[in-house]
C-alpha cells in the first residue's frame, strides 16, 4: 500500500481484537513509523496480527517535544500511524496536540473510522442518539468540576463520560448533585469478554454500586434534561421578572419593540396580543 507523507489517525480496538478494520492494519503495515500512547500494548497489537512496524512512543508527558520530533520526521517525508492503547486517537487523548501541530505546518492529516467507546456506549445505551455532548472525564479539581457540571445542568443533549473503576462511586455522587436524578446507562468492559450494560436512575446508583464493586473501564450515558421541563422552568421563571422590563431587555439588545414582544410572547407561551395588554396594564 503506498501512502503520502502524513499523519494517520488509526483506531485500535476497544475490546475486541476482532473490530480492526482492514484499512487501519494496512496502514500501520505502511507507514514510516507508528507512534504509540504504550508501545508494550501496542507491540502486543502488531505481534497478534504479524505487523513489523517501527514503535515510538506519544504519550501525555512527552506530547509537546515528541510532537516537535514527530512533525520533523513527517517534513523530512515520512509516514506516521498515531494510535492510542484502545479507540480512536486525540478523543481525550495527547493526540490532539499533534493534529493541530500537523495542521499548524500545513502537514496532510487524515483519520481512519473504527472503534469509539463514547459512539459505542451511546448507540447502546436507549437514549437520544440525535444530539449528543462528549465531556469525557470530569475534572478532579472541585470548583472545575463544579463549573462543567453547572454548565452541564440544563444540556438537553444525551451527556457521555469515561470514567475508572476507583472513581466512579464518587462521581456517581457528584452527578446526582450536580445534574439532579436521570436515567444512566453504565457501559462496562464494551466489546470485551465481561460486557455488561446496566441502565438505572442516578438517585439508585450509590445503593447500586455499594452492593456491586465496580470493575473495569466504565463509560457513562446520562439522558439529557427534560425539554418541556426546563421549558416550563424558564416559562415560570420569567413570570416573576415584569413584561415591561423583559421587553425593554430585548430592545436593549437592538430588537425593535413588535420583535422583542413576540420574542417574550415565546418565552412565556401566550400571545403576542397577551404581551400588549400585559403592558397597557403594567404603564396604567
């Protein structure tokens, strides 16, 4: 297979050694050098499928001056594989350093599809598939997970998490607190001999989760906020500020006055005729 001087994203399986694609062992047969998160579990990968390649390792402590290295050797006219220990490289991973380095040098960058634990767990996990936000593993640090969860809280899209097997009694915690109750989905071990799916509400996943230590990597599917809910949230909400001040806040903001009372008429689901009486009687 003859490829260009470049930088090849290649998944590697997440389980499974069965979900490689074709493509990807034929691009890591012929590339220059692979570059490798582990290049132990890598070279256990190469050896399974007979793949005599060139190991070098790219991994969280290395990524800024390996990346230098990396983009010398793709200018000098070699050919780089990028793989991570399991899924697809740079989704929560020191491979998005290089890619914007590669890109930053005009360098060719292209990406092999194959094996996601987040697509995978989403697809499985019965909620909406149609809008969905990747977060990945929620900071360590209290007030910046504080803040994600803040942000998080009224996010109507499906919500992904990766999470280890010693922290997730804790973050099960702090999402219940944070998001308040919603259908979860625990993903566990995906694609691997001990797969097991649970699907459960937060509020029981602490009494869940004491009974049955967790085991393995988990990947965590959480419904988003109720539409209509937060809706009549908002709609109540906006009750309590006056129709007089929240049509002056939309005229402020460069609306006309006929734009910004319909604009309130949405808000507070009545029509645009409401709007205008409430103001008559708000200026008597």
């Amino acid at each position: 297979m003859d490829i260009e001087a470049g930088l090849y994203l290649c998944p590697t399986p997440i389980g499974n050694l069965g979900d490689i694609t074709i493509r990807t062992l034929e691009v890591l047969r012929s590339v220059d050098m692979i570059a490798a998160e582990d290049t132990r579990n890598t070279l256990k990968l190469l050896n399974h499928f007979d793949i005599k390649g060139n190991l070098t390792s790219y991994h969280e402590h290395n990524r800024y001056e390996k990346a230098d290295y990396l983009i010398g050797q793709i200018l000098s006219g070699k050919s780089i594989a990028l793989v991570t220990d399991a899924g697809m490289p740079a989704i929560s991973d020191p491979g998005e350093v290089l890619v914007r380095r590669c890109i930053e040098e005009n360098i060719y960058v292209t990406s092999l599809p194959g094996a996601c634990a987040a697509v995978t767990a989403v697809t499985v996990s019965g909620f909406d598939t149609g809008r969905f936000l990747f977060e990945g593993f929620l900071p360590a640090d209290k007030v910046e997970r504080d803040r994600v969860l803040s942000e998080l809280k009224n996010e109507t899209g499906t919500l992904i998490f990766y999470e280890a097997p010693h922290r997730l009694k804790k973050t099960v915690a702090v999402l219940y607190e944070g998001l308040g109750n919603r259908r979860v989905a625990f993903c566990r071990e995906l694609t691997k001999l001990h797969e097991q799916i649970v699907r459960m509400e937060l509020k029981d996943a602490a009494g869940y989760f004491e009974k049955t230590e967790p085991r393995g990597e988990y990947v965590l599917v959480v419904e988003g906020r109720d539409k209509d809910e937060l809706l009549k949230e908002k709609r109540e909400e906006f009750k309590t500020v006056s129709v007089t001040d929240r049509v002056r806040s939309y005229v402020d903001g460069g609306m006309d006055k006929k734009e910004a009372m319909r604009a309130v008429a949405r808000e507070r689901g009545v029509s645009k005729r409401d709007i205008y009486n409430a103001l008559l009687k708000e200026e008597e």
